[in-house]
C-alpha cells in the first residue's frame, strides 16, 4: 500500500515539475497564421519558402589556402521550405 501511494505522489509530482516546460499555443491562432504566411497551398499542405541569413559579423580568424590568417566579413546565408498540415481541422504537423 505504501509503494502505491509512493508512485502516485511521484506521478504528481512529476507532473508538476515538467507542465511548466511543455508549452502548447492556441491551435486556432496557430493555423490562422500559417494560413496567412504560406505561400503555397496543395491539398491541406501549406508550403512557405524560407529565407535565412545568419551570423553576419567581422571575423580576424579566417584562414585562406595559404593558411594564413586574414581579416573578413562573414555570413551564413540559406534556403529553405516549411511544409505545414492541418489534418481534419484538429492537428497541426510541421516540417
């Protein structure tokens, strides 16, 4: 009897402990957004092109073929797609 009421105090302790962690937004605010941001919509996939740039910065540590350190302006540039499925207006899947 002790034990069972060992694991029950655990479990909701536990519970206590992670819910704050978990973070869940307003599924209806959620799909209204992505509507709006996709660019392409094909059956109930919504598809918006990403464009990312990123780390841009001076940096005095680049090494070129010679191996010798220069000076130089850096940056991370990318392409990217977010592929989004709202299935029976309940779940929301994203890529």
């Amino acid at each position: 009897m002790r034990k069972n009421n060992f694991l029950q105090l655990l479990l909701i302790l536990s519970a206590f402990i992670i819910s704050p962690l978990l973070h869940s937004d307003d599924f209806f605010v959620v799909k209204e957004r992505i509507m709006e941001q996709s660019r392409f919509k094909l059956g109930f996939f919504y598809i918006t092109p990403l464009l990312y740039l990123e780390n841009v910065g001076f940096s005095n540590n680049i090494y070129n073929y010679e191996n010798k350190q220069t000076a130089d302006w850096t940056a991370d540039f990318g392409l990217g797609l977010r592929a989004s499925a709202i299935a029976a207006n309940r779940v929301i899947l994203q890529a």
